[in-house]
C-alpha cells in the first residue's frame, strides 16, 4: 500500500490554527485531560507512521521539547523522538535531535511527499507547520486531515486553510473535558 500523508492540527472552534499573536494562542483553551488524551490517540497512531514532517519553525519548537528531559515524563516521547523526521527549509543545513537520529533537511517538501506517496509505506504525519500544511494542501499531496478541536474561540488569527477543500469525514470523539478529536479525508 502507498504512504498516505496526514496533517495533523491544532484548532479553535471557529476554525484558527493561530490566534492573532502566534500558535501558542489555542493552547490556553485545552484542559489538561483533552491534553494528556491527544496524547494517547498519537501513541496509538505513532507505530503506523514512518516519517514526521515539520517545517522549520515547528522544528525549532519541538527540538527544545521531545529530546530533552523537559518530556521525560510524557509517556508518548519515546515514539516520537525514534520516529524519522524530515524538516522543510531552505535555510537550515542540519537539524539535530539531541541524542536521537537527527532530522533530515528537505528544501522542496512538496517535490519530496509527492515523491514518497508513490512508494509502498505507512503514514507520513505532518505536525504544525500550517505554511507546509497549505503548500501540500494545494500541490493535492495531503489525504486526510487529522484535527484537535481546542474548547476555545479566538475570534482573529490564522484560519486553517486559506482556501475551501472538500472533506469526508472518518472519525471523531468528543473529549468530554472540552474539545474533540475529528478526522477527514481529503475529497477534493
């Protein structure tokens, strides 16, 4: 079976990926528990996964979090620091992962996914990175979006995606501290 590429976001109810100052916004509205459960539903989809894509700024957020001892205690981390990453940037050279097999630097991660979803594999995961999400989006190299509902709305920032796209969805849970977890695939 060819790889499927999966976007995974954060939103707000009324639709933002980004409150008006920056990403961090969205994360004031999720309880602890809708945390520690996304959590959960990311171990159980990490196995099926065998390449993490970030673009440059996620990368950068996430390196100062996974391979450190600030996610010791977070029960998912091991996954997610074995895992193969590939990074989008025209401006990094390398991209270390602490004491893990570092990330690999794509400059053209368009040319790149389109390349890997031909060729048998699992799920390439797409974390954050909305600049990368939308390229793919648009390039049609994305199968489903994999969305994290924050019980939070923000009113202005950044709307996930920039265009309208055609969803079917295959999923979704209601996380009874607030939020849910909903899953689409792309239709067209």
């Amino acid at each position: 079976m060819n790889r499927r590429v999966v976007v995974q976001q954060w939103i707000s109810v009324d639709g933002f990926a980004a409150g008006p100052t920056d990403e961090t916004e969205i994360f004031a509205g999720v309880p602890e528990e809708t945390d520690r459960r996304s959590m959960e539903l990311n171990e159980a989809l990490i196995p099926e996964v065998d390449t993490v894509v970030l673009g440059r700024r996620s990368y950068e957020a996430f390196v100062r979090f996974w391979p450190t001892d600030l996610a010791r205690e977070v029960p998912v981390a091991p996954l997610v620091n074995a895992v193969p990453k590939l990074v989008a940037s025209t401006t990094l050279i390398e991209a270390p992962w602490g004491d893990h097999a570092p990330a690999e630097v794509v400059p053209d991660a368009v040319a790149r996914l389109r390349a890997m979803r031909a060729e048998p594999g699992g799920i390439v995961l797409v974390w954050g990175s909305l600049a990368l999400m939308r390229a793919l989006v648009d390039a049609g190299q994305v199968d489903e979006l994999d969305l994290f509902v924050a019980p939070i709305a923000l009113g202005a920032g950044t709307p996930l995606l920039g265009r309208p796209l055609g969803l079917r969805q295959i999923a979704g849970e209601v996380f009874p501290a607030g939020g849910a977890h909903l899953r689409f695939a792309v239709t067209g």
